[in-house]
C-alpha cells in the first residue's frame, strides 16, 4: 500500500469529516477569491473605460475660455510629426424636441472627420448633413433618443471675455440648435470622450465644426486639439510655441496711421498682463493706451454721459504735456464747451468698475483739467477706442447695447451728433497711471500698446512680438491625455477588508472542522507513529490531505467567486448609476495569487492545528479512549494578566480621548479592548474550579464546557466579535440629521445647491450683485453665496479613479453667513478667515476640504502641498489647512476667491451657488421654480440635505455591505457553534446512553445542552454588544434613536434565534441517534 | 536485549506532579519473553511506552535493541520503531479503511523500507497464513472478531522483523479459548527471534513466559 492509495482511502473514509472541511474551504475561496476579482474587475473596468474616453490621443491642447485658430491642429501636427484633430468644446443642455425630456451638463462637440480617427476603433464618421448631429449612448440613454429623433440644444455663446469684465462685451447670451439624431456613438467610437478624469461618461452632442462655429461666432476658430504621435509634452509645447501666431492668443497688430504707429490689440479688449509684458520686452518703445467708458464727466450741474476716454502718455500722444499728473486730465475742445470747463477746473469723472462680488458698481474720481486739446489730428482719432462690442458698431449712442446698466434717455442730440461725427474718438485724454488705478481689471489694465513704426515694420514687429510670446500666455496648455486610470479605492483591498471577517470566519471554521476531523483519527495517527511513522512524514500526508480538499475547494470556489464578484459588480453599478458598466476581470495572476494566498493561509490554519495535536505524547494519543484528551479545567496562566492589561488599554483610550486621538477612534479602540479583556476573562471562567453538591442538569451542562474550554471560547470569541463588528459598523451609517438647517452642520444650514453648466455672472444691466438666474424666487430666498469651480477633476466618491488634483472652489468667505459655518477644523482653530491667510502668489493658498475627500479620494494629511497650475501655466501651491466634516462640498478643495482669481484672472464666473431660504419656506415647491429657471443654463438644483444624503448612500453602501458580509460571519459562527455542539454531544454519547439508562429523561438531557449553548451565545453576544456600545458612544447620540434601536434588536434577536435554531436542531439529531442503542456504540 | 536503569517518569497535573514509575530496573535479554504484571494503576501501560519509545523517561537510562532511547528525537525515535519494534495494543488500533493485508502492511508506510514490496507483501501473506486468516486478507477490520484484529495486529506487529514486541493486555478482551490460541500465537512467532514484553492480568499467559516482573507503585518488587 502506497502512502498516496492510503491517503485516498482515509479521505473517502472520512467522507464526512472531508465534505465539511471541504465545504470550509469552498465557502472560504469563494469570499477570498471574490473579493480579488471584485477589485481587479473594478480596476480593469477603469483601466477601459480609461482608454473609451482618451482613445488615441495622447495629448490635448487646451485653451481655457479662449478660442484659437482651428488651422493650428494641423499645423501642430505638421510641426512636431504625429496627427491632430481641432475640436470645439462647449457645455449646455438638450431637450428632446418629441417628449420634452431635458438634460443639462452636456458636453457639446464641434468636431471635424479627423476627430473619429482618434477613437479607440476608428470608425467612419457619422452621416453628414445639413442638420444632422451625433449623440453618445449616456445622452441617448438619459433622454431616450434615438437615430432620426429631433434634439435641441442650448449653450451659451461667449463674450468677449468669459466673465463680468467692465465695458469689454455683451454678456453671454444662450443659443440653440435644432438637429436630427443621425447616429449614436457607441464607447469604442468614442462615445466617452472627455476631458475629466471619471468613469462617468459625459452626456455628449457631436456636431460638425463649421455648424458648431458658425452657432458660437467663432467661424474657423477652436478651442481643442487632440494630438497622438511621436512628441512628448514638451516637444508638443515647444512645437506648440513655434506654431502659435498672434492670431492664436486673439492679438493683432492694427496700423493707427494718425499716430504712425501700430497697435497691438486683443478681441479680449484688454491685453493680458502676460502679453502686456512680453510685448514690453519684444518692443521698449511701446506705449501703453486704456480706452475706457466714461459714465459720466461733470463740473458742477453741467454733465456730459457716456464717454470715451483714453489713458495714454505724451510719447503716444504728443499733445499731452509729458509731465501729465495721474489727477490731471486733458478735454478735447467740445467737452470742454459742454461742460464749461478750463485748465485748472476741477472735473468729476464716473465710471464702472467691478465690486468684490462680481457685479458692476460706480465709482467717482475728482480730476484738474490740465488742458484743452482741439478735436483734430491725433487727439480726434476714432482708433484710439477698441472694438466695444454694442458700441463700436452702433450708428447712434442710443442704440448702444453694451448689456451695462446705461441710462439711454440721458443722450442728448448734441451727444448723438458728436457719435456721429467723431465716433469713439476720446472726449478726454488721462495719465496712464490714473488708468492703471482706477480702471484696472483682473482681466489686464490695457487696451492696447502703441508702437510708432512705418507702416512697413508690421511684419518685423510681429517676428520681434512672436518670439516672446508663449502659448501658456494665452491659456494654451499641453496636457498628457493617456495617464491610467487607477481607482480612488483599492477595491480589491477594500473587499478583502470587507470580507476579512467572513474570510477568517471561513478559515477558522476550516481548521475547527480539520482539527475535529484529526480528533476523529487521533489515534490512527498514534498508530502510525507508532509503528514507526514520523511526525514530519505524518505532518506532510496530514498537510497534503489538507492542501487537497484545499485546492479541489479552491478550484470550485473559482466559478463561484465568479458568480459572487458578478453579484458585487452588477451591486456596484447600481450605486454608480449614470453609465459606469463594471465587465469581470480575473487576470491569471491574480487567479494565482488569489488561491495561494487562500491555500498558504488555510494551510496554516491546518498545521496549527496538527501542531497541536502532535504535541502530545503517543503513548497518551494511543490511550485515550475520547477522541480528545480532556481534563480537569484550570485556571490559564495569562489570563487575568491580559484581561487587566486589554481593560487598562480601554480605560487609557477613553482617557485620552480627545487628545491623544481622535474620539471616534479612542471610543472604538476602547470598545475593541474591551470585547479582547471580556474573551480573556471568559477564558478564566471556563477555568475556574467548582466544588461542592452534585449539580443540576444545567449545571452540569456549564460544567461540560470548561472540560473543552478551547472550543468554547473559539465560539464564544467568534460571536462576540461578529456582533461587535455588526453593530460597530452598523452604528456609523451615516443620515443627513434634523440639525440639516443649521450652520454647523455640513449643509452649512443652506437649504439649495446649484450648479450650473454655464458660469452665471451678476446681471450687467442693474448695478449690484443681482443673479438673473434667481431673480424670479429672490423674494423667497435668502443669501446667496456664489462659487466659482475652477482647475482639477471632481473627487468626490462618485468618481472612481483616483484624483491627484481636485477641482478648486473658490468663495468669498465674506460672503459667509457666520465664520463657523460649516464647523471647519484646523489644527490651531480659527475659521473662513484662514482661507485668506496665503494672500501673496509665493505662499501656497489655504484651501479647506471634506474630510472624506481628503481621508480617502486624496488619501493626504492637513498641511500637505498639492501643486496646481494656474491659467498661464505656472505652478502654484494649494496648502489644505482644515477639514469640513461630512460636508456637501465633497470632491473639492476649497480656497478664497480673490487669491483664486489672482492666479485663474480669467475665470468665467460661479457655477456653483449656495442658496438659502427661510425656515418655514415651502422648500420643494421653491426648489421646482428654480428647476425651472435655470433649466436654460443647465442648471441643478438640490436640496443640501438630498446632496449630502447622495454622498452618504455611497459610504453607506460600503458599511452595507460589510454588514452583509459581517452577517454571514454571524452565520458562519452560529454554523461554527452548532458544530462543536454537534460534536460535543457525539464524544458524550457513552455519557449520555449512561444518563439515560439510570433514567434521565431526554428533557434533562435538553436542559443541560440548553444550559451549555446559552452560556456560550449569551456571553458572547452580551459581551459584543458591550463593546460595541462603547467602541460607538460617540455617534450613537447622533442616531435616530427609533431606527437604531430597532436595528439593533433585530440584529441580536437574529443572532440569538439563529444561534437557538441550530443548536435546538442539533440537539434534536443527536437525540434520535442516542434512543435506539443508548451507548457508545 | 532491554536495559532500563532507575527509569523513572512523572506527570504532571493539576494537583501536582504524579509519580507512575520510580527509579525502576530492568533487563530483558534477545529472545527473552518477560510478562509485567500488577494491580491496575501500578505503571504497567507506562512502562511499556517508555520501552516503546513512544514516550520519554522523566529520568534514568534505557536502551532498547542498543540505541539510548534517551538521546532519540522524535523522527529517530520513530525511525527505531519502525526498524526494531513491534507493538500489540489492547485496542488493535486497525485502520478502519484499509483491507487486513493492507493493516498489515502499515509500518511500510513509513517508508525507508529496502526490502522489495512484492518480498514484504508475500512475507505479509505468509503471517497472515501463520496466523490462519489467510482468507481474509481483503476484508475490512469491521468484519472481523475481536480474536481476529488481535491476530491481524501481532502479524502487523512481526511484519518488521522487529528485534523487540511489545504486548499491552493481549488477551484482555478475549474469552480464555481465543486469549490460550492467541498467547500460543505470540510465542511461537517470537520464539528466539524477538525479545518480548507482555504487560498482562492474565495468569496463564504469564507463566508461560520466561520470567514474571511485578510492578507494584511504580516499582519492580519481583
């Protein structure tokens, strides 16, 4: 007989004791290996929709708000080798032109047919035609389109200068086009294009570039390139610089033949201090001009309105006196008449200029007129006034449109006439230092610099200006497109952290069922020892026995784990609904480690336990007449020691609670201890001696459990903590509580949300802060605390991928209602206030974030540095300098406005308003009106209370499903109890067959086995649910105190009556093998 | 053959440590058959593992077949039985999934073995007819009597040509005919060939071994 025949013939023999540890083993492989491929699943499901969204492009060039020559994409190319495809990016909104639906955030695409060649399956571009567009599967899904449908969209078309800038452009106005859905675009043809990194498709429109241009007034123009070839960022950037034209950063050169000079111009209207500068360095001898609206000139009661005025020096315009003071001005001839006015006379001048929060307010400036210059030559210029648009174009000053809060009325004839005749030709000619003070916008302080050449030096001037510029100048950024996608969680740790309960619970249930299995053949093994077997050759065939019901587990449990992993996926995607589609993934090796690890960690479960048997003697294994040698309890050395040592480590973490660490975590630490010095003290119980009358049945039953205290302190172990886990973990689900109104809370007491699709700017036709989008319910609300979302991709847990940079919120913490709103925590206290303490560019910005975000989107500590770059492409610090406790702002990094906009200048505006009502405001009959009214800007409005309770689904969703897994471990342990009563009952037969034949009734019998499962099952749970009303003491007043209680009843009810059934069950089949032999049999 | 010099071994428990054997001497010749007898408790059973090997002496010397079990590790110790002793317990101790002839074969399965397979098994056949279950050899233990196993085991016992075979209360179990067959088997199959040593209550039997050791509290008192 070979040792391998034999070892077949003991497994088929032990065919009961193999199936158990067989089913361990299945049960444990599958959670084990479920949970790897639950987390490889997730990764490769990122790892693709990753590439659906870049595709072949490698890199993009940006723009911010800006548009750029659509002839630069191939240019590019044709410069740094590789192909390139311009597309025009805007966002808006959709209706569904048959059934109404809407949608807003969608992205909009002017694309061209070199677009779908950069698709991860390039496929021919969708059918063209005259009002034909392309949606992608999100937006055919949301809005239920589909080829030959009817689709509206609406976006808005830009200003001048994407943003509230004084004088420089009509506002955004909104736009629509009408198409016929001529094809869906499916993932692999690049339906998931984006920008942003998330596994969440944008709602996508495609439209041919000459339509989209065309509907944006932006005819040959682009805002993206999609590049893929051979240069890396900095190749493309260099090949980007040598590329650019002035036309690419919206510069031209204009000749001002009155001046004979050139003058170097934006369609922005001011010229970027950037560009100011290099233009600087490529021409010295250029003088810088401010052309500017003037509300007002007035001396006196004599008032001229709406003017133009320019700022300028005496080199530009020789007839200003050189030494022209910054509270001087000098008046063309026909102001000086209007007003009266004369050297020396003091001259009032009003004029827009942007307050704090956005809007447009007035300002005042005392002047003396220095001079009067003659309307003629240079002075009567109408070059000096830029292209205003709704103005430059209009033939009378009534019928100016410059979306500004004018007073057309006060227009006179003779104001009318001078339109007429001099244009924009300046009424009043100022330093430019006085321009510098009191004109200048975040935006720039010039409206052109002046270069007196001939008109033959045009060419040579734009070579000198070419060569200084950078396209980082004018927001045109190389960004790499190819970074993979790695999820925020590891969520195959996080499943094995989940599952670790379960998993353990699977492994200790394995060794148990092993060890009882080995019990059984104790003294088989003593045989074979004895007759000359060796312990390592014995351990070896024990391991080997093991290893294979371990893998044959293992292998059944690969298809399982299958089926259980497709279970947590088609899970997950229902949390992550909106596109996120997860396909199973179980790379070879992660199959290979996966059953390693579950076969290295059950066979150290199994060779423990064999360790522990093969310790004794032979001589006694060969003896023993029970399978297990059992004696008289005693009291186990260490003990006391660890349960006073475990009780000590509780009292110090509640000690030093607050200050050493965290509450929640001294709370739950002390909760822990607590639930190890209960094990250890129910250890010395199961030891203690008792001496005295015979005792009763149950009794007698207690006293059966400290001859195996081993076993039941295994079991009562395995409750106790799976109740504590249940519970513990139960307790910190987390709900938007009744305190959702007041300041502290994470709502900030705000009662709306809104986001926009296109940034909402203070109207421009009344002076003040007022947003156009809440005017219609403004009675109803209260403050209205405008953010501006800036730089960064959203990290909040809806997004999966792993986020380096969060998007930046800037807000005026002014505008606050109190400075603990919010409750922010920093290390040294303080509030809103902080956010303004790294004032200067050196110093990294203070940004505060949620502390979710922070523990584990960024996985960063408070005072970390994360860099970011800012609209001309230098690096900036942003510094985290507290923490917003489960807060709506979730996902963002939040900063101050001001030190925002000093780095983004050209910030369009908020997108993102906190909106407040009063107490007893119908709050969802409100909530309706302002759905409505910012339908067009693609607006969503929601409750703070419904965002946070969003967020909250999701990490409530993780405890869910540890408690779901936690659960099982429950089962698994009461699985793990009925079995060692089971076996219990089966090495007492010849006890109970002798108790019985003296006449014991079968209910005596009941008694003491109910005395023996009670005293492990009530110990165990009273001792989980001690700790776990400790480890939980601080949130638990935060509970709702209804639901959490029924929580917990119902799950130590469950626990009990499961743990009861079993045992009961148990009971009940030993009992009817005991009646018909009444012995050992 | 066996020399045990002032062997003693306690164990301990809970109320203190118990002496079984003290200070205990003895010798056993090759070919020398000894019966140990005495009252129940009196450290028979014992000494019988500290002459197997299967346990250790607390003190004292012994050495069994020359090798100082004393200086023997768990795996040499096991090595030594396999080449040097035979065992006959109480119990039998027959694997319950293996054939008869398979239970015989079973100190085989420790391996080491030089002796071809096909000598041991036609070796392990013949015991079998020596010890008349020559019919039986693939039957399973549960299908044989109490008096069978026993015989099952003492040809397992002697399939090694063990230098040593070591008897716990052979015929404990057996009515007086079957205990008288198989004391008969015992000897015939040990006669000068096997030192052997029968722990035993049994009178009859004792006498009809060389010499009668009396164990008495842990000691040898004739």
């Amino acid at each position: 007989m070979s040792p391998a025949r034999y070892l077949a013939r003991s497994l088929v023999y032990h065919r009961h004791a193999t199936l158990g540890v067989f089913a361990g083993a299945v049960l444990g492989a599958t959670v084990l290996l479920g949970a790897l491929f639950a987390g490889a699943s997730v990764r490769a499901s990122l790892a693709r929709a990753a590439e659906q969204r870049t595709g072949q492009t490698t890199q993009v060039v940006t723009a911010g708000d800006r548009f750029f020559r659509a002839e630069l994409a191939p240019e590019l190319a044709a410069t740094a080798g590789g192909r390139s495809a311009p597309v025009l990016l805007t966002q808006g909104s959709a209706v569904h032109a048959g059934s109404q639906a809407r949608t807003g955030q969608v992205q909009i695409l002017g694309v061209t047919p070199e677009f779908w060649t950069f698709a991860p399956r390039p496929a021919p571009p969708p059918a063209a035609g005259a009002d034909a567009l392309a949606v992608n599967l999100t937006l055919a899904t949301r809005l239920g389109l589909k080829v030959g449908d009817t689709l509206v969209v609406r976006f808005p078309k830009p200003g001048v200068i994407a943003g509230n800038a004084p004088i420089a452009g009509a506002e955004t106005s909104l736009e629509s086009l009408r198409g016929r859905v001529a094809a869906v675009i499916g993932d692999d043809a690049y339906g998931r294009f984006g920008l942003e990194a998330t596994q969440l498709p944008p709602a996508t429109v495609y439209l041919p570039l000459p339509r989209l241009q065309e509907a944006l007034e932006q005819a040959g123009r682009a805002n993206l390139v999609l590049y893929a070839g051979p240069a890396g960022p900095a190749e493309l950037t260099s090949a980007l610089a040598r590329t650019t034209r002035l036309a690419d950063h919206g510069l031209s050169l204009a000749r001002r033949e009155a001046a004979g000079a050139f003058e170097l111009i934006s369609t922005r209207i001011f010229l970027d201090p950037e560009v100011v500068a290099a233009a600087r360095r490529a021409w010295p001898e250029a003088q810088p001009v401010t052309t500017y609206l003037v509300n007002e000139f007035r001396k006196g009661d004599q008032a001229t309105p709406y003017s133009i005025a320019t700022a300028t020096t005496a080199a530009a315009a020789p007839f200003l006196p050189a030494d022209l003071g910054p509270r001087e001005l000098v008046l063309n001839a026909w102001l000086a008449q209007d007003l009266g006015a004369g050297p020396g006379d003091e001259v009032q001048v009003t004029y827009f200029r942007n307050s704090a929060g956005g809007g447009l307010a007035e300002a005042q400036a005392q002047f003396r007129v220095r001079a009067i210059v003659p309307l003629s030559g240079l002075a009567a210029d109408r070059g000096w006034m830029p292209d205003f648009p709704g103005i430059t174009a209009t033939e009378s000053p009534r019928e100016w449109n410059p979306s500004l809060p004018l007073d057309l009325r006060r227009i006179r004839d003779r104001d009318e006439k001078y339109w007429e005749e001099h244009r924009g030709a300046p009424k009043a000619f100022l330093s430019a230092a006085a321009a510098e003070e009191l004109w200048a916008t975040r935006w720039g302080s010039l409206t052109g610099l002046r270069v007196a050449a001939p008109a033959t030096a045009g060419d040579a001037l734009t070579a000198r200006l070419t060569a200084e510029l950078r396209p980082e100048m004018s927001q045109l950024l190389v960004r790499p497109f190819t970074a993979p996608a790695t999820p925020t969680v590891d969520f195959a740790g996080l499943f094995l952290g989940l599952s670790l309960f379960l998993i353990v619970a699977a492994l200790g249930l394995v060794a148990l069922l092993f060890q009882f299995a080995l019990l059984q053949r104790n003294r088989e093994d003593a045989l074979l020892g004895a007759v000359g077997v060796g312990p390592g050759r014995l351990l070896r065939w024990r391991l080997a026995e093991g290893a294979a019901l371990l893998t044959l587990g293992g292998l059944l449990g690969l298809p399982l784990a299958a089926l259980y992993t497709g279970g947590i996926l088609r899970f997950l995607e229902g949390i992550w609904a909106g596109g996120t589609t997860f396909t199973f993934a179980a790379p070879p090796l992660t199959i290979a480690l996966g059953l390693a690890a579950f076969l290295l960690l059950s066979l150290l479960a199994l060779w423990l336990a064999i360790r522990r048997l093969a310790r004794r003697a032979l001589s006694i294994r060969l003896a023993a007449q029970a399978e297990e040698e059992t004696g008289p309890p005693g009291r186990p050395r260490g003990a006391a020691a660890l349960a006073v040592g475990l009780a000590l480590v509780a009292a110090g973490a509640l000690a030093g609670s607050g200050k050493v660490m965290p509450a929640q975590g001294a709370f739950f630490l002390a909760g822990f201890a607590l639930l190890g010095s209960g094990l250890a003290g129910i250890r010395i119980l199961l030891g203690a001696h008792r001496t005295g009358l015979l005792p009763g049945a149950a009794e007698l039953g207690r006293l059966n459990l400290r001859t195996r205290p081993a076993r039941s302190l295994t079991v009562t172990g395995l409750i106790a903590t799976a109740v504590f886990m249940v519970l513990s973990v139960a307790a910190f689900r987390k709900q938007v509580g009744d305190n959702w109104r007041e300041r502290g809370a994470g709502t900030g007491g705000f009662a709306f949300w809104v986001e926009t699709t296109a940034p909402q700017n203070p109207a421009r036709d009344a002076l003040g802060e007022r947003f156009e989008l809440f005017a219609g319910a403004a009675k109803e609300l209260g403050a209205i605390v405008p953010l501006r979302a800036g730089a960064g991709d959203n990290a909040n847990c809806f997004n999966l991928n792993a986020v380096a940079r969060p998007r930046l919120l800037a807000v005026d913490p002014a505008r606050l209602p109190t400075p603990s709103v919010f409750t922010p925590r920093l290390p040294n206290g303080g509030g809103w206030e902080a956010l303004r303490a790294g004032a200067s560019a050196a110093e990294p910005l203070p940004a505060f974030v949620d502390e979710n975000t922070l523990l584990w989107a960024l996985q960063r500590r408070v005072g970390d540095v994360i860099d970011y770059t800012d609209e001309n492409g230098r690096t900036f610090g942003v510094r985290i300098a507290g923490v917003l406790r489960d807060s709506i702002f979730q996902g963002y990094l939040i900063v101050d406005e001001a030190a925002f906009l000093a780095r983004f200048p050209s910030h369009p505006g908020p997108s993102v308003f906190l909106v407040d009502a009063p107490p007893a405001a119908d709050l969802p009959a409100l909530q309706g009106r302002l759905r409505s009214a910012a339908a067009d800007a693609g607006g969503r409005v929601e409750t703070t209370r419904d965002l946070l309770a969003a967020f909250h689904r999701i990490e409530n969703t993780y405890l869910a499903i540890f408690n779901v897994l936690g659960t099982l471990g429950v089962i698994l342990g009461s699985l793990g109890l009925a079995i060692v009563v089971a076996r219990n009952l089966r090495e007492r037969r010849g006890e109970f067959a002798v108790l019985a034949a003296i006449g014991l009734p079968p209910e005596v019998l009941g008694q003491m086995v109910r005395a023996e499962f009670s005293w492990l099952v009530t110990r165990g749970v009273v001792l989980g649910a001690a700790a776990s009303a400790l480890a939980t003491a601080p949130v638990l007043p935060n509970l709702p105190a209804g639901p959490t209680a029924a929580l917990v009843v119902g799950l130590l009810g469950g626990i009990l009556g499961l743990n009861y059934l079993s045992g009961w069950l148990v009971f009940r089949a030993a009992l009817r093998d005991l009646r018909p032999g009444m012995g050992e049999g | 053959m066996i020399t045990a010099t002032r062997v003693t071994k306690t164990y301990a428990s809970p109320a203190g440590p118990v002496t079984v054997l003290q200070d205990l001497d003895l010798t056993v010749d090759a070919g020398e058959s000894v019966a140990i007898v005495g009252p129940s408790g009196s450290g028979k059973t014992t000494l019988l593992n500290l002459l197997g090997a299967l346990d250790r002496p607390t003190s004292g010397s012994l050495r069994v077949a020359g090798e100082d079990l004393g200086a023997l590790d768990a795996a040499a110790a096991a090595r030594f039985r396999n080449q040097h002793l035979g065992f006959v317990f109480q119990l039998h101790h027959l694997l319950p999934q293996c054939t008869v002839l398979e239970n015989v074969l079973v100190p085989r399965l420790a391996g080491g073995w030089t002796e071809d397979a096909a000598a041991t098994r036609a070796r392990a056949e013949a015991l079998m007819g020596e010890v008349d279950l020559q019919d039986r050899l693939d039957h399973r233990p549960y299908q044989l009597s109490g008096g069978e196993q026993l015989r099952v085991a003492i040809a397992r016992a002697l399939i090694n040509q063990p230098r040593v075979i070591l008897a716990d209360e052979p015929t404990g179990s057996l009515d007086p005919a079957t205990g008288e067959r198989i004391a008969e088997l015992l000897l015939r199959q040990t006669a000068g060939k096997a030192a052997l040593v029968v722990v035993t209550h049994n009178p009859g039997l004792a006498r009809r071994l060389h010499r009668t050791c009396r164990l008495e509290q842990g000691r040898l008192v004739g």
